[in-house]
C-alpha cells in the first residue's frame, strides 16, 4: 500500500510543498530517498522508539519513503511528523481514514516517548499550506500561535503523536488555534534609549532625523567618547513603525532563522542589530552547510549597526556593498542558491585615526600620516560612496554638558520623521519603493529636478571635494529627504547646502564642517 503526506521545505524565507510517498512491501528494510540529510535520516530510530513507545506496531517489512522533487535537499528534523504518519498510514493502522492524511499538510520533530517538540520557519510554511489549499497544518503547540497569524487556514497544535492519530481514526478532534494580530503581544524594549536625553549634538541629532526620515545610510566619526555609539542606539526610537507587509517579512526572517520568542508571534519593532567586530564572514552575511539569515538579514526593514567599522574586516565589509544596493543577498552551494531579504539601514561609527584624536579640539593626534592613512583604508572608497551621509561627531563642551537637559524628546523627533515617510509613500505610491534611499537612477531624474543655482552649488562641491557619481546621486536623495521634512513639494538651494554638508568624509580636512 502507498500512502500520501505532505510536509514543506524551506527555501530562503519561502517554503515549497514535499509529498513524502510511503510504500510498505514485503521484506525487511527501510529506504529514504529524495535527498535527505543526516538529521532527516536519523528519524528512522525517533520514528521506530515513539512508536513503539506509543503502542503502535512498527512495521517488519520493507518500508520505502520517497520524499518529492527528489532533485531539492531536505533538511533538520521537522519531517518526523510527516514520515510516521506516512508509515501509519501505509500500514493500515489508521483504518478507514488513511486518504484523509493527504488533506493536511504535517510537520514536527518527535520526541522518543511521542511528544512533538518545536520546529522554525513555521511562518512561510504556514504562507505555503495555506496557498496549496490545504484542509489544514497540524504541528507542535508550541508553534501554533505563530502559524495561525496566516488568514484562512486552519492550525492545529498537538503535543504528542497520540493526538493525530486519534484525530484521523475519528477518537477526537482537534481545536483550531484561533488568533489574531491584535491579540499578539507587541515586545517592546524595556527602557528605550530617548534623544531628550542627549545634551548638544543639534548637528548630529539633525542628520539622524534625516537619516530616518529617508532611510539612508549614515557614518558617525569623533574622537572616543564623542557620543557615536549613544546616538546610533536612539535611531530606532524615531523610527516609523513597521507597516503589515514589513512586519510579516522581518517576522518569517526570524522565523527561519529560529530567533522568534517564546512569547513573540509578529515582530512589531524595526530590528536593531549590532554586530561585534570579530564576526565572520558567514555569521553576518548568512550561509553555512545549511544556510541560515545572518545580520545583514536579521536587520531587514531595520538597523544594522557597525561599531568601530575599521575593526571589520575588510573582506567582511565588502560584501556588504552588493546588499545595499540591491537589499537582498544570494547564497550559492554546490547544490542550491538560496536568496535572503537585506533592506537593512547601515549605521556605522569609527575613529578619524587609530589614536581616535585627528582634528580634536582639545586633545593632540599622535599618530603619523602614514597610520592615519592606512587606518582609513581599511574602508573602501565603494563602500564609504554607499553611505548617504558621513557626518562628524565632536565631544560635548562642559558648558553644555552641565546644562540641564531640555533636549527635544524622540517622540516628537518621530513625528516628523512619519509625516515625511507618509510623503514618500504617496510619492512612490504604485512602485516598490517605500522611501527616498531607494531611488533608483530614474527616479532621481524625476524627484530630484535643481533649479539652476542648486545646480551650481553642487556641481562647485563635486568639484571642489572630488565627489563620485555614486556621492553625486547620494547627496540627491538627502536633499530630497531634507525638503520632505520641511514639507516642500521641490529642492531648493538650502536643502542641496545641508546634503553637502554631511559628506565630511570626502574633505581634505576631515575637521571642516
């Protein structure tokens, strides 16, 4: 007897529908076929103990399992579920409902005594039962909340495989796990980091509004104890909120990637990764022998945060400038390519020299030219091109530091951060683009026309810092971000003059502002 079961494999933050085809003929064997690996074919002994365990009969004879397209790598333990269902089914022991198995699709890794245990990326798999039409995705209870933020399908948590097997040989049936996206918890940071807070910094605090009002990509460069890292790590909370669409992508990132919370179903806040400077390669770009999401994806439709930048190395920086251009980043194995989302926002901070004091005000750079020149060509020219804005960061003088603090609040620094985001969305409204970094060539030609003095001005400051075609089109989209934030339906000339000035990096004196 052949029997049908349907599980799904993931394929970056998608999933695809396996028909797992189980034949039990005479003799004594067990065959997996369809390109499983190890963990896939250890479920043999999980399989045979939780059903022996269990009560039910383990068949002797020769079991055969064919796990189709037989051309795509299965991977991990959630296939447990759906291969002793198959067994149970082949074998008669569910009676007169062995057909119905095919109706649902099944996943789960199996504990020895029968209990059903966690899997990751239920999201996409639940995205992908539900396309297939199926009557329904059993899986662990732990899961269920997750997967049934997917509309029209039904979901169905059990604990243990005894739960299934009544269910198709008609002893029970199962609840449907009913949530909605409003009764999920919204995990907020305990005490978020608020701009009121700072004291000074008006210069550095404007260019992160701009920063989050266009999302763009932003260098911070200042001495030690200038603030650098203090202010990257209040972005977030001016940060527009995650639309739906974003929400449910960055949560099937996590998802796969196995990052999700216990009590964390949607991921509600804009994702604020900051990497060590030790990272691998693999670690941040993503990869392995099986692929996972690494930072640059765990970051997407979020922050991605590189302190002290020349610390990375520079084979780890470099593949960071394909994803930011094309907000995506692909995988390639010998036997499959997997494509990860990478629309992440790069906030990096550094030191104008390895002594962290070149052009301070009060304190003397000790280091030679030729140490200042080699720390700062551990950044790529490409690389630096891709940031927006570079923008320096000096120490606070005592007199502002003793003030009391009266500083503008995030909230109110996140207002007009969402009133320009509005702006943009109407403007792209019918395309893909949801902000002004992601302008693309044409759309520059369209939505940042200069009125002939703005012209002027900039083509003096191409001129005079050496600016390169990426920095032209870059300083473009600030501007355009500058007069959203004033409301101004075009470009003037003051807002092509603030653009310029967050370009510090591409000065001959780094001090000049």
């Amino acid at each position: 007897m052949i029997s049908i079961t349907y599980g799904g494999a993931l394929t970056g933050i998608d999933a695809l529908t396996i028909r797992v085809e189980t034949s039990i003929e005479p003799g004594v064997n067990f065959m997996l076929v369809g390109l499983p690996d190890s963990a896939v074919k250890e479920s043999h002994y999980r399989i045979a103990t939780a059903l022996h365990h269990c009560g039910y009969k383990v068949p002797v004879r020769r079991i055969v399992i064919n796990m189709a397209p037989a051309d795509l790598r299965k991977e991990g333990s959630a296939y447990d579920l759906t291969l002793v269902m198959g067994i149970l089914a082949a074998s008669g022991q569910l009676g007169e409902s062995s057909d119905r198995v095919s109706k649902y699709m099944m996943m789960g890794e199996l504990s020895l005594d029968g209990r059903l245990q966690p899997i990751r990326g239920v999201l996409p798999l639940a995205i992908e039962a539900r396309r297939q039409g199926f009557a329904g995705f059993i899986l662990p209870e732990q899961n269920a909340s997750e997967a049934a933020i997917v509309e029209d399908l039904h979901v169905y948590g059990v604990g243990s495989l005894e739960e299934v097997v009544d269910f198709f040989r008609g002893r029970t049936a199962l609840t449907g796990f009913q949530s909605s996206e409003s009764q999920l918890p919204v995990s907020l940071p305990a005490e978020e980091p608020d701009f009121s807070e700072v004291k000074g910094q008006a210069f550095c605090k404007r260019a992160l509004e701009i920063t989050a009002a266009g999302g763009h990509n932003i260098l911070l460069v200042g001495p030690p104890g200038s603030g650098k890292t203090m202010l990257a790590r209040r972005l977030s909370g001016i940060l527009p909120p995650l639309t739906k669409e974003e929400s449910l992508e960055t949560t099937k990132i996590y998802s796969v990637a196995g990052k999700l919370l216990s009590n964390q179903r949607l991921v509600r806040n804009r994702p604020f990764r900051d990497p060590h400077h030790t990272i691998s390669y693999a670690a941040l770009v993503g990869g392995g022998s099986y692929p996972l999401p690494g930072e640059i994806s765990l970051a997407h439709n979020g922050v991605l945060f590189l302190d002290e930048l020349p610390e990375f190395t520079r084979a780890t920086l470099e593949v960071l400038r394909q994803p930011l251009e094309d907000r995506k980043i692909s995988i390639c194995r010998a036997r499959m390519r997997v494509e990860y989302p990478a629309g992440f926002m790069l906030v990096a901070s550094m030191n104008p020299c390895p002594c962290g004091y070149y052009n301070a005000p009060d304190k003397e750079c000790t280091c030679k030219a030729s140490d200042i020149s080699r720390y700062l060509n551990k950044i790529s020219g490409p690389l630096l091109d891709r940031m927006d804005l570079h923008v320096q960061v000096l120490p606070v003088p005592y007199h502002e530091l003793s003030l009391p603090v009266c500083a503008e609040s995030s909230a109110e620094i996140r207002k007009r951060v969402i009133k320009a985001r509005e702006l943009q969305l109407e403007r792209f409204s019918g395309s893909a683009l949801f902000c002004n970094a992601q302008m693309q060539s044409r759309h520059i030609r369209q939505y940042c026309q200069l009125e002939k003095d703005s012209e002027s001005l900039l083509k003096d400051a191409m001129s005079r810092y050496g600016l390169s075609a990426r920095a032209y089109h870059r300083i473009l989209k600030v501007a355009r971000t500058i007069a959203d934030l004033e409301g101004s339906p075009s470009i003037r000339m003051p807002h092509v003059a603030e653009a310029v000035q967050y370009r510090c990096v591409d000065r001959a004196n780094w001090g000049q502002r």
